[in-house]
C-alpha cells in the first residue's frame, strides 16, 4: 500500500486539529491570491485549500468560479468589471493577468459577506504554478495543497474535460516534484475517477454537500457536477472509501459526531468546510473532525489555542509522532 506523507499534515490527533486555509485566508485577505497564500504560511498554518481552472491556452490557474466575478475583478484601470462576467476558459493567460483581483466591492453582496478583507491593487490571478514555485523555496518547503479541479457544469460528464484539467494539473505538480505534498480534491467524482487512473501516486479528497444545504452567494455551485448522494445506495463516507479515496470533506452543517466516527473506522480523514463562525468552528472540533478548512485561519487559531489544542505539529520531527 501507498504510502502518502501528505496525509499527515491533514490528520488529527490526540490535542492536534488541523485548519487548512481556505482560499488562502479569504476572510482577511484576498481570496486565492500568492499574497493571501503567503499570509497564510507566515502564520503557521501551511495546508492550503485552492480552485484551479484552465485558461483557453489551458494553464491551469487559481480562482473559485467559471466566469470571474464581477465584485472582486477590476480592470487596467483600476475599474470595477461590469457585465456580463467573463469566462475564464475564454481567457488567454496573458488576458488574465491583466486584471486586478486584490479587492473586493464593499457595494456588491458578495463584498458584503467578507468586510474585513484588505484591499490591496496590483494583485493577480496566480498560475498554479506560481504557487508551486512558492513551495520549492526554503520558506514554502512544508506547504501542503488541497487542490480543488472545478468541473465546468456545461461539459461535466465529459471524459474528455476531465482528463484534461486533470492531467495539466499533475503533469505540473510532476514537474515540480510535489505529489507526496499535495491532494486531488473535487466535488466532481468522476474527475477524481480520471486522477485514480491518471496519477494513483497521489492521494484523492472527495467533497460533498447534502442538496437541502443552500450554495454561498456569489459562488458556482457544486450541485450540477457532485455525485446524487441520495442514489449512492451506501452512507457517503462508505462511497469516499469504496471510490479509494483518504479524505472526505463534508460540508460543515451535513457534520454529526457519528459521520465522523464512520469515516474514522473506514480510515478516512475528515476536513470539513468552511467553518467561519466561532461557534462553528467549536462544534466542528466538537465532533470530532480532523481538519477545519476555514476563510479565517487565524481565527481558527486563537480558538484551538484557548482550547489548549493545537493545529500543527512540528512538520521536522514528523517521524517522532
Ligand atoms: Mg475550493
């Protein structure tokens, strides 16, 4: 049996839950940025939750939804977008990379859900690979990925997308070297289908959201490309590890103790998003999860500190566990 010492950096125990960053650290700075991922690095919590996307010269790159939003984008000059949002697959690289996406519009509803997000100008969307740049320098060496393949809606389902986001994406953690420090995550179980023949050598997260759970504004929703979970015939954690998967991230209000418990006894990790509120966050270590991907890490910090817990263990003395 493979052996992925990623896994570690994503596994609780006894006085340890891990936090991931979401998005780097979306609550406080802006959302899968390298500053937002360098932010979140420098205080300690080094497993990073992202979204990767192609272009249409198909380079894979960092951000949430299909079409870019509008609230967080501005132009050359400095303008909000307005419009009709573009699409990101009919960007070319060097298109992208001329918008700013280092602020959110306070005006716009989604601007309104993250208040205390700085704003920052001349920030980029990153190329995955400037992420993975990031981790072969000495300060990024324990930096981990939960890296999330979004499946377009319109073409989900189609074997053809799917092997392409896919083996884009592991040819360029290949190249850097970083398969035992990263995680193939996606809501779209068919592409991590693609990654179990694509790159075994890597381990597979498989996310969920129960449907009478209501989608985040301003975000794509995941529902067109998941799995039916009513129709999976077994409890979702049975079908993560019937599909090989090592992690299941289960979306925060669809958490009970016993899920956990489940997934515990099937040998599965459980990271759970994206527990923001205090009180949420609380009740997530409460039942028992391994990980907390949350947009406020910092925060998620100071409660596992008062708790008297903690969410990393000395990565250079991994072998004394
Ligand atoms: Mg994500």
């Amino acid at each position: 049996m493979m052996r992925f010492p990623q896994l570690d950096g994503f596994r609780g125990a006894p006085g340890v839950v891990r936090i991931i960053g979401h998005r780097g650290a979306r609550g406080v700075m802006p959302e899968n940025t390298i500053e937002g991922f360098e932010f979140t690095l420098k205080i300690g919590v080094r497993a990073l939750e992202f979204d990767v996307v192609l272009t249409r010269d198909l380079v894979p790159v960092i951000t949430h939804n299909h079409h870019l939003l509008n609230a967080t984008t501005r132009d050359d000059d400095g303008c909000w977008l307005t419009g009709e949002e573009l699409k990101v697959s009919n960007l070319t690289l060097s298109q992208l990379k001329k918008l700013d996406v280092g602020g959110a519009d306070g005006n716009t509803v989604y601007g309104k859900r993250f208040p205390d997000q700085v704003f920052m100008s001349g920030v980029r969307i990153p190329a995955l690979d400037e992420l993975f740049e990031l981790a072969t320098r000495p300060e990024g060496q324990d930096l981990l990925f939960l890296l999330e393949m979004k499946s377009d809606p319109l073409v989900a389902g189609d074997k053809n997308a799917s092997s392409a986001i896919v083996a884009k994406v592991v040819s360029e953690v290949r190249s850097r070297g970083l398969e035992d420090r990263t995680i193939l995550h996606s809501f779209d179980w068919n592409l991590l289908g693609e990654c179990a023949l694509i790159a075994p050598d890597m381990p597979r997260s498989y996310l969920s959201q129960l449907p009478d759970n209501s989608d985040a504004l301003g975000e794509d929703s995941s529902k067109a490309v998941a799995p039916d979970f009513a129709a999976l015939g077994v409890s979702i954690p049975n079908a993560v590890s019937d599909a090989g998967g090592k992690l299941w991230c289960p979306y925060y209000m669809d958490v009970t103790p016993d899920l956990v418990s489940e997934a515990h006894d099937l040998g599965l990790i459980v990271c759970t998003w994206t527990a923001n509120e205090v009180e949420d966050i609380n009740h997530m270590i409460d039942a028992g999860v391994d990980g907390i991907i949350t947009d406020y890490p910092g925060r998620a910090q100071r409660i596992l500190l008062a708790r008297d817990l903690t969410w990393q263990t000395d990565p250079h003395h991994q072998a004394a566990e």
